[in-house]
C-alpha cells in the first residue's frame, strides 16, 4: 500500500519531466532563430521606410517650392497688372491694344494658375499611389511574421503532451514559414522600392517639364511686360499707334 502511494506520488513529476532540458533548449533555438528572421526582414524595411522618407521630404520641398514661387508670382502679377487694366480701359490717349494686353496677360496669369493646380495634383496622386503600394507591402509582411511569432508561441501548449517532438516539430513548421517569407518579402520589396523611386522621379521631372513647356518663368518676367508697355504704351509715345498695331499682330 505504501508503494502504490508512493508511485502515485511521484506520477505527475514524470510526466511534467518528460520533456527534457535538451529538448527544451532545441525549442528555444528555433524560437530564437524565427525571431532573428523577423529582425533581418524587419531592418529592410526600415531601410526601405527611411528611404521613402527621405524621398517625401524631397517631393514635399519641391511641390512646396513651385507653389511657393508661381503663388507669389501669380499674385504679384495680378495684384500689379490689374490696375493698369483699369487705367488703359478709360485712357482714350492709349491704343486698344494696350488694353487689351494686358487683359490677355491676366487672362494668362489665370490660366497658368490652373495648369499649375492640375500639374500638381497629378504628381501628388501619382506619388501617392506609389506609397500606398510600398506601404502596403510593408505592412502585410509585418502582419505575417508577427503571425508567424505567435504562431510559434502557441506550439508551446504542446510541451505539456507526452510526445517531445510534437512542440518541436509546430515551432519548425514556423520557421520555415519566416524563412520563405524572408526569401519572398524582400525581393518583393526591392521591386516595390525600386518602382516608388521611379514613380517620385517622373512625377517631379513631369511637373518641371509642364511648367518649363509653358514658358511660365518667362512669362512672369515683369521686365518683359514693362518693356512692352514703357514701349508701345506709354502716352509720350502715342504718336505712332499704326506701329504699335503691326507690332501687336506680328
């Protein structure tokens, strides 16, 4: 009777010992090695997040600087020449033209007003569909290692079966999972970096093109008009208006 209580007593104790310190160390390896996976992949994608940082600010300074300069432009155009629009359209000593100079070069300050607010809006979406790809990438791939880490972490319910490799076996099958997502992912989200470089590239050479194909720097220009007005429209000079016309439609 005392040994059967005695074997009892010592029954649990077997079978919480069953799974010995080697294989428990086996296990932890692979946790181990699942978690260095993670680091590898995750630092990518760092890297790949700082780049597209980087890129952002670039993008942000640029589209920030072009509205910065024809904003300012285009007001200090309207804000100078809209007046004088005014003055010429009851300055019967001025020819017609003149007037209507500058109604034409208010007409076109609007005008490049518009095109700018369209070019820019193109770059963006471009930009921003671009970051939407990255970005998504990016975050089902993190979405699946940590999947994959909890995954590993629930194979520890099977330390306490009898069997000693079923826990181990559980926590592989993660592995290797991690390890074709790493194998997978990163080349993946080489191409997604590579295609936002391009996309953050053409967008910006396009908006500078759109306004260089405009002439916009040259239109606004202020010595330009003035030249033209101190020219053909000054009072002084009103002796020859036949001039100023052949000059107007040439």
């Amino acid at each position: 009777m005392k040994i059967f209580i005695l074997i009892c007593c010592f029954l649990p104790l077997t079978v919480c010992a069953y799974i010995s310190e080697k294989d428990l160390y086996q296990y932890t390896v692979l946790h181990s090695n699942i978690r260095l996976i993670n680091q590898v992949v995750s630092s990518y994608m760092l890297a790949v997040d700082n780049k597209t940082q980087w890129m952002a600010q670039r993008f942000h300074d640029n589209i920030s600087s072009v509205r910065e300069d024809f904003g300012e432009w285009y007001a200090v155009f309207k804000a100078k020449y809209e007046p004088k629009a005014a003055e010429f359209a009851h300055n019967l000593n001025l020819s017609e033209d003149c007037h209507q100079y500058i109604l034409d070069g208010l007409k076109e300050n609007d005008l490049h007003k518009d095109q700018l607010k369209n070019y820019t809006i193109e770059a963006i979406q471009s930009w921003s569909a671009g970051l939407q790809e990255v970005y998504g990438k990016l975050s089902v791939t993190r979405l699946a290692l940590a999947s994959i880490e909890m995954e590993a972490y629930r194979c520890g319910d099977l330390l306490k079966k009898s069997d000693d490799t079923l826990a181990y076996n559980c926590t592989r099958k993660a592995l290797e999972k991690a390890e074709t997502i790493k194998e997978k992912a990163i080349p993946e989200i080489y191409e997604e970096a590579k295609d936002l470089i391009k996309i953050h590239n053409t967008a910006l050479n396009c908006l500078h093109q759109s306004i260089k194909d405009r002439n916009m720097a040259i239109f606004y220009d202020s010595f330009r008009t003035d030249d033209w007005l101190a020219t053909f429209c000054s009072e002084s000079e009103e002796t020859d208006n036949d001039d100023r016309l052949v000059y107007h439609t040439e």
